[in-house]
C-alpha cells in the first residue's frame, strides 16, 4: 500500500500510579519500581528507531506522548524516551511537541531536563483544583500540586495545558467557577473543559449501578460547560472545538491534526494510527501496529465533515460538496440543520452554532444518519488531550 506521510506522531504510556474510579483508558496500575517500566521504555525506543530507520517520522510536525500518565514513568525513563526521540525525529522551531503529565509526578527538574530535549508543551491532568473533588475522583495529587507543576511549566515553555472535569461528586457551579476563575487567573494558555462520564466497566459505574453513587446530572453539566465558554472567552481563552479553549495560536496542533484528516503513527501498547493510500484514498485505522478498519473514500470523507464539525470554524464548504458526492442525502441533513439552528453558513464553511456545540451528538447522529451505506461508522472519538481509539468518547454538553 502507498502512502501518505506521517504528520503526526503518538506515543503511549499506558502506566499510572492508580485507576482513577472514572477510568477507562488503556491503562494499569504499577509500582515505579516496576522491571515493565524498564522494559517498555526500551520497546518504545526500539520503536522509534525502527520507524526512523524506515523513514516514517521525517515529515512529523507534532508528538504527543500521552497515557495512562507518561510522567509516571519518571525522569530516567522518560529522559531516554525523549533523547531518543530528539535522535529521530527532525525538531524544528515550529514542531509542536506535548508530554502529557500529572501534577505530583511533574517536578521542575523535569520540566527543566524534557524542555532542554524539545519538549515544549505540557497537558496537566488536573481535573479540579478542589481537593474534596479531587478526593471523590480517587486522584492522587492536590490542588496544591497542580499549582506547584503549573508554575514549573509556565516558567519554561509558554505553552502548557490544563484538563478540568464538571460533574464531579460534590461539585456545584460555585466550586466550578472557582476552579476556572483559577485556571483564568494562573495565566494558563490552553484549557480544556469536559464532562465526567460513567464509562461502562469502571468503579464509577457499579458505584451508580449499586446506588451507592449518583451519576452525573448531564442538565447541570451542560450549564457548567456554558459557565467555562462565558468565563473562559472573557479571559481571553477562545473556544476553538467542542471543548477546548486556547490564546490565539496556542490551540493544540497535534490534536487539530486528528480532526483534519492528517495521518498519524501511533506506537506502543494501545496506541492508534491512521494511514492512507493517496492511489485509492482508503484510508486505515490501525491498533497496536494492526489495522482495525477500513474506510474507503466516502466514509473517509464522511469522517472528514463530522470531525471538522468538532471545530469552532467548521468545515470548507469544498470539502463537504465532495462528501455529498458520495453521500447525497448529507444536503439535506445540513439544510436541515441549519432551519434547526445546529449549523450556520457563509457560503465559503459550514460551522456549528452555540445551539450546535451545546447539541454536539445532534449534530454529529445527523451526518452518520444521512450516509447511505449502512456499513459507515463512527471514528475514533477525542479526549480532551492526546491519541484516539484510546479512550471512550468524551460526551460533548448537553448530550442526552
């Protein structure tokens, strides 16, 4: 199969120090001390420079190393991980490269050692800067730490992230707003909101099947998404997808790259990839190294539309015409969406609208239903920061 270059390169750590209770990621509980550790990090690297070797990573321009928690990894590992990256991949100036981390395992000695090897991006997973909410999430660190690894990375690198959840047990708009209006006030560049969801599977769920714990009240989260979009934007943060919000020029490039149709590589235990043939235009889902599924152009282009429709500017209305060329019933699902007041027009994009962002799985239930090929299904969904087909989807507000 011919193909397209790799633009984007994904790395997964998938250890942590603890299972959150909400948790379904690809991922397991280990000691530090652990050999797997050792001997995963010497996988990865092996990886790497057999995909370098086979000229795979020369035209990367982002790298996320995501999890599970990579800074749990420590710093000797994660320093070789990322020396051996710097040795394969071609770091320039404009190349966007996230370690995604923790708060109590991101210390300034580290940020120091991974900015000094290209890193210079970091997404902390602080959830809550509450820290009776972050005791009911099952975290392992404190609002205290979160304060104390944000700082460490604002002081190297401009550009650092920070994940917030809504819905928490014990949480109500004025602890949300508080921890927003400190997200605000930290001078954090990118943020992104989402709701806690009850994954099938994890300690959240039987806790609510059992009664022993309330699930999510989705109407107060919907108002608590609204609450971020309001206090974020007056900060100065712009929403610029579903639910991420960035100064201008800070959005996160790599995760833009997923919902525009870039190819990516995804190594190590769980990680996802997407490839395409430019001869065919079949485009591959791939899982461990293996293909997983098979779109052929028009779900691709499908895909293409209901991914751009994640993002505050929408979708070219080019791109959209050559999706109703496979799917002629999408014209009509978007003329209808747009007399719903989901989508707007232009003349030159399609985009959602404040109704169509709070009514996300409308809007994107409307384009798979308007495919005529029955086969067609839904792509790996995001999560607020790193790889696809690693998580469950992340419900966008007001989803029912």
């Amino acid at each position: 199969m011919e193909r397209l270059p790799y633009g984007a390169l994904y790395l997964h750590v998938p250890f942590c120090a603890q299972r959150c209770g909400y948790c379904a990621f690809a991922t397991e509980a280990a000691r530090p001390d652990d050999p797997r550790l050792d001997a995963y990090v010497e996988g990865l690297v092996h990886d790497i420079r057999a995909a370098a070797h086979e000229r795979l990573l020369g035209r990367v321009e982002t790298l996320y190393i995501g999890g599970g928690t990579p800074s749990f990894l420590g710093p000797r590992r994660l320093v070789s991980l990322v020396y051996a990256l710097s040795l394969s991949v071609p770091l320039g100036p404009d190349t966007e490269f996230t370690l995604e981390a923790n708060p109590e395992s991101l210390a300034p000695t580290l940020v120091r050692d991974l900015y000094a090897l290209g890193v210079n991006r970091f997404s902390l997973g602080a959830q809550s800067l509450v820290d009776e909410e972050l005791r009911a999430l099952g975290r392992r660190h404190t609002a205290a730490d979160t304060r104390r690894a944000l700082a460490a990375a604002l002081e190297r690198t401009g550009n650092v992230s920070l994940d917030l959840m809504c819905g928490i047990p014990l949480q109500d708009r004025g602890s949300w707003k508080a921890s927003l209006d400190e997200a605000c006030a930290s001078g954090v560049p990118h943020v992104s909101v989402y709701p806690l969801s009850i994954e099938d599977g994890t300690p959240f769920a039987r806790a609510v099947a059992a009664g022993r714990q309330e699930g999510p009240d989705e109407d107060g989260q919907a108002q608590m998404m609204l609450d971020a979009n309001e206090l974020l934007e007056a900060a100065g943060l712009a929403r610029y997808e579903v639910a991420s919000f960035a100064r201008p020029g800070l959005e996160c490039r790599h995760n833009i790259a997923y919902w525009t149709g870039v190819p990516y590589l995804g190594l190590g235990r769980g990680a996802a990839g997407m490839r395409e043939d430019p001869r065919t235009g079949e485009r591959q889902r791939l899982l461990d190294g293996r293909v997983v599924e098979r779109l052929d152009p028009a779900q691709a282009a499908l895909e293409d539309v209901m991914l751009g429709m994640r993002m505050c500017r929408g979708v070219p209305a080019g791109l959209l015409q050559r999706a109703v060329g496979h799917n002629p019933r999408l014209a009509a699902a978007f003329a209808e969406m747009e007399g719903l007041g989901l989508v707007e027009s232009d003349g030159r994009r399609y985009r959602p609208t404040s109704r169509g962002w709070l009514l996300g799985n409308e809007v994107y239930r409307r384009i798979w239903d308007a495919a005529e090929d029955g086969a067609v299904r839904g792509p790996a969904q995001q999560v607020p920061e790193g790889a696809p087909v690693r998580a469950p989807a992340r419900r966008t507000a007001g989803d029912p």
